[in-house]
C-alpha cells in the first residue's frame, strides 16, 4: 500500500523554534516530529513513504536520506506549504495507487495508532476512513478510491473531521503542534509517558531516561520525571523538578534549576539559572504560560553553542591550575614590584576597585548575574607590575588567563545596544588583544570594538597565541615603561 506523508507546515506558529528549521524537524524527547510518523509507519508495516516538504526541504533530506536507517525506504517532493492535500496529490508527478494511506507527519500521535486504525479500516466498507483520537483528529486518512475528494480532515488546521467519510474511533493522544505552549505539552507528555512513542535511551534512574554519552546523575531529579538526551553534560548540583525535557547536545551548569521545562539541542543553560514553564532554544527563552519570548545577549545564562564557543574554551579548572603555576613563576616581579615601591614610594601602594568577573551570583530580585570582584592594583611606573594582583583574580575564578578586558559595573549597565553586548558573551581575563595593543588611555569604543572582535573570532590556538605574545612582550619597553 502507498502512503502519503504530509509534512509541509511552515510553523511560523512557533517561531522562533522554527526560525533556521522546519517544524516537522523540532525534536520532541530527543527525535524529531517526523521521526515519530515513520517508527509508527514502519511498526504498521510499510516499507515505502513518499514524504511531502516545503520550507528547509533540502535539510530533512539529508537527515533522512533513503530512510534504510528505520527499514523503509522513503521518496520526497516539494509544495509551496500548507496547499490543501487535493493539490498536493495533484502535483505529485507519480499518483498513488488507490487503496493508499495519507498522514500528517508533522504532528504527534501515539505510536500504535496508526497500526490500530489499519486493522480496524479492514472491517469498514467505505471509500474513505478517517480516525479520531480521543475524540480529536487523527490526521490519517485511507482512501480506497483514487478519485476520492474527502481529504479536509488532512488539512492540518482542520479541527473537525469530514462528514462524508467513515469514522474510527481509537484510544490515543495527538498531539496538534499549533503553539508553543502545545509543543511544550507534547514534550512533557512524551518524556511522562503519557504521548506513546519510542524514546532514545535507556532508565538509568527512577524517573530518569538517559541517552547515550551524556553525564547525568540520579539525585538531578528532585522530584518528578526528567528525559535526557545524547551527548548532554549536567552538572551534579543540576536540579530537575516536576517534568523535564533536555534534548540532545545541551550543557547546563552548576546549580541550574528546571522545572517542567523544555530545553532544545545545542543549548547553554549557566550557573544558578531557574527555569520555569519555560522552552529554552539557544538563548531564546520562551515563557509557555505567559508567552514572552526572550532573546538573552548574557552567554554566562543562556547561550547558543552552535554560535557561542562556550564549550571550546578553557574549563575554569585548567585556568586556575595555570593561573597558580604563573604565580610561582612570577615570584621575582612580586619582590621586584616591593623593589620599586621602596624605590618610588607612592602615597597608596596598593589601591582597589570593583570590576564585573565571570563568576555568576543572584542579585536583589533572585536573578543570576555576573558578579563583581575586587581588583588590585600596585601603584609603581612599570605597568607589567601594576596587573600582577590580577594573578589572584584568575586563581579565584573571578577572570580567566584569557579573555576580553575586565569592565566596571557602571561601563556594563551604558552597553544597551545589542552589538556591545556582543562582547559582553566573552568571559574577562587577564590577558588579550585590547590589554595588549589597545593602549589603556583609548576610548571605551575602542576598547569594546576589540573585545567584540576577539569573541567574534575566538578559538583557543588564538588564545595560545596571545600567551605567546605576553611573554614576548614581558622583554618589551611597553611592559616596564608607562
């Protein structure tokens, strides 16, 4: 038997979730939409679909290919989106031959229902059957008669089934995808059971599903339900409550708190952020209940690791470890700073001042923010004296070796425009092109131009580079001469 696969929704129902992708490619508990129509297709015993795309058309190919990986084999064509089914089959260059199944495959049903309705359609003489789930739309239709014109119930923003076709009642959720909040649902549902389908994973805990090659941990979940997708890192302190979704390739940081919450691959999730009700894609954060729609400029919150090389930098382990062995090797400038200020004698040896860090805390209202630290700074001529105290900094985990200039809290709170938050993602450090080349008396644009251009570009060959060229430059007049 031919079947038909409709999957040519825009969803722009569900932007920005659809923004670079299609709708049918939105992953619900770790596998995406379509996905979940062909196990069922292949699990009711076919071994052929012809697949009907529209927006990212190119991309689905690729994912599915010839569909050998789930034992069918799959053809595909194109629509302008969401056309009405009659002309859709009236543009596919090869027409099915009747009795043929049509289905969406860009919402989300049960698993078994489609192998159910089969086998109950066998008993029921009409030239079209249509079924309902639990009362809703099925979105499948068998057609025992190629000239058959009773496809509207296909149509996915019909929300009644046709008058004119047999009807067959059959027990099982379907989930609609017509909003966020209803992507949102279909998510928990999956990962609580209570939308059946085929999970990638295994029960690594109580109320925890597992995929491959993630760190997860059991007392993550303090209460409820959690599905964790491949290639995820939680930290222990990570807290789950009620039902949450993560799918695969995401991060999330130390004592990051979800509850029922949905978090989309390739996420950065940072330390002491709460979610709730929420979707999290990248560093767009979607309230469900109240439907804000967030985009967070802080890569120290929420962060896209498709864009932001959060993953690839220096962990803040390492850069302590270095930070320590630094100080030992600069012991000689320490008694050579004392040197100069016996020499000099400045009315403040020492003096101190606040600068934002990279280390996260929650301000008055209960919101994670980077936190300030307290710099030092030795009052002598030599400027490569002056910074030694910051040594400390990048041994407490306030800054990293490398990164972009430290900033005040007042300089933070004037960058409001979104390309000066740009470089607000990079973490600050002690060393890096604008404490380098810029000279310190530049104008603050200056400055953020170059912070923004190293984050822009940022890899850690060029962060090796820029530790090479502080040690050249140790030998140099600009490091002992203001």
């Amino acid at each position: 038997m031919d079947v038909i696969v409709l999957a040519d929704r825009k969803g722009q129902e569900l932007l920005p979730l659809t923004a670079d992708t299609s709708l049918c490619s939105l992953p619900i508990a770790g596998k995406p939409v379509l996905e979940h129509t062909l196990e069922a297709l292949v699990e009711a015993g076919f071994k052929h679909a012809h697949i009907v795309l529209s927006s990212h058309a190119e991309s689905i190919k690729e994912s599915f290919a010839t569909g050998e990986r789930w034992g069918i084999k799959l053809t595909y064509s194109t629509s302008r989106g969401e056309e009405s089914p009659l002309q859709v089959l009236a543009s596919l260059t090869t027409k099915p031959v009747a009795p043929f199944l049509m289905v969406r495959g860009d919402v989300v049903r049960n698993r078994t229902v489609i192998k159910n309705f089969l086998e109950l359609s066998e008993h029921i003489d009409a030239p079209c059957v249509q079924a309902l789930c639990d009362g809703e739309n099925g979105y499948i239709m068998l057609c025992r008669e190629s000239n058959v014109a009773e496809f509207e119930n296909l149509n996915w923003v019909s929300t009644q089934s046709s008058q004119d076709s047999a009807t067959i009642e059959l027990s099982g959720m379907v989930a609609k995808l017509d909003s966020l909040a209803a992507f949102h649902q279909a998510s928990l549902a999956a990962a609580a059971g209570r939308l059946s389908l085929l999970l990638p994973g295994m029960q690594t805990a109580i109320g925890l599903m597992q995929g491959r090659n993630s760190k997860v941990f059991p007392q993550n979940i303090k209460q409820g339900i959690a599905f964790v997708g491949a290639y995820c890192s939680l930290d222990p302190s990570v807290e789950f409550i009620g039902e949450v979704v993560i799918n695969d390739h995401v991060i999330i940081d130390r004592r990051a708190s979800l509850e029922n919450t949905v978090v989309l691959p390739h996420s950065y999730i940072g330390e002491l952020v709460e979610l709730r009700n929420a979707i999290v894609r990248g560093n767009d954060f979607i309230r469900v209940d109240n439907g804000t729609v967030l985009k967070i400029s802080d890569a120290f919150l929420l962060a896209d690791l498709t864009t932001t090389p959060i993953n690839k930098s220096l962990g803040t382990v390492y850069n302590r470890i270095l930070g320590l062995i630094l100080l030992v090797f600069s012991l000689p400038f320490w008694i050579l700073a004392a040197l100069f200020i016996l020499w000099e004698r400045p009315v403040k040896p020492l003096i101190k001042y606040p600068l934002r860090g990279n280390k996260i805390s929650l301000d008055d209202f209960g919101l994670p923010q980077r936190s300030p630290f307290t710099a030092f700074e030795i009052q002598v001529a030599a400027p490569v004296l002056r910074q030694l105290p910051r040594l400390l900094a990048v041994i407490s985990g306030d800054i990293q070796l490398v990164g972009a200039l430290p900033i005040s809290l007042e300089i933070a709170s004037q960058r409001t425009e979104e390309w000066e938050k740009f470089a607000d993602q990079a973490p600050a450090g002690l060393i890096g092109p604008t404490q380098l080349i810029i000279p310190t008396d530049a104008p603050e644009e200056e400055k953020l131009m170059s912070d923004s251009f190293y984050w822009a570009n940022f890899n850690i060959r060029n962060d090796f580079r820029y530790l090479f060229m502080a040690m050249q430059m140790l030998f140099s007049r600009k490091a002992w001469f203001s």
